[in-house]
C-alpha cells in the first residue's frame, strides 16, 4: 500500500512539472490573446468531434490543465495547438 501511495504522489509531481513544460505560465497579453484566437479556431478541429461546447467556466484553470494533458494524447494533438486551445478554455483567465 505504501509503495502504490509512492507512486500516485510521484506521479502527482511529474504530471505538474510535464504541464509546467509544455503549457508555460509566463505570457505577455499579445501571445494570450493569439493563442486564445488560434484555440478558438482549434476547438472545433480537435474537440467538437466528441464534445458539446462547454463555458470555460465549468473547470477550474488548474482542471482544464490536467483535462487538455489527457485529451492531448487522444486524436495525437501538437503541443502549440494543445496550448491554443487550452488558453481558449481558460478564456485568458489566468
């Protein structure tokens, strides 16, 4: 038990530092707003295949974080879109 409480708290730290790589937290306003352009566009691509259209609102920014890290690996999505489309879920919240 200890060895499986090990491993989902390494797991917890990785999946973090994985996001912090490849969604940086560090944007000025011009790359917001281009990114949340350019994911608006994407989402339609990548998302509205499977998904009704939801408000940004209904996660919190740290969830939809975890949420694009999963559905990433699904339809194969590059990282730069990946970004795009969760900067328009978050709606340049953050």
């Amino acid at each position: 038990m200890k060895k499986l409480a090990m491993i989902l708290s390494l797991a917890v730290v990785f999946s973090g530092l994985a996001c912090d790589a490849v969604y940086p937290q560090e944007m000025n306003k011009a790359e917001k707003r281009r990114l949340f352009q350019e994911g608006a566009q994407l989402w339609p691509v990548y998302c509205a295949q499977c998904h009704n259209a939801r408000p940004g609102s209904e996660f919190a920014p740290y969830q939809w974080d975890q949420i694009i890290m999963h559905m990433r690996a699904l339809p194969n999505m590059p990282a730069e879109n990946a970004r795009a489309i969760l900067e328009y879920l978050k709606g340049g919240r953050e």
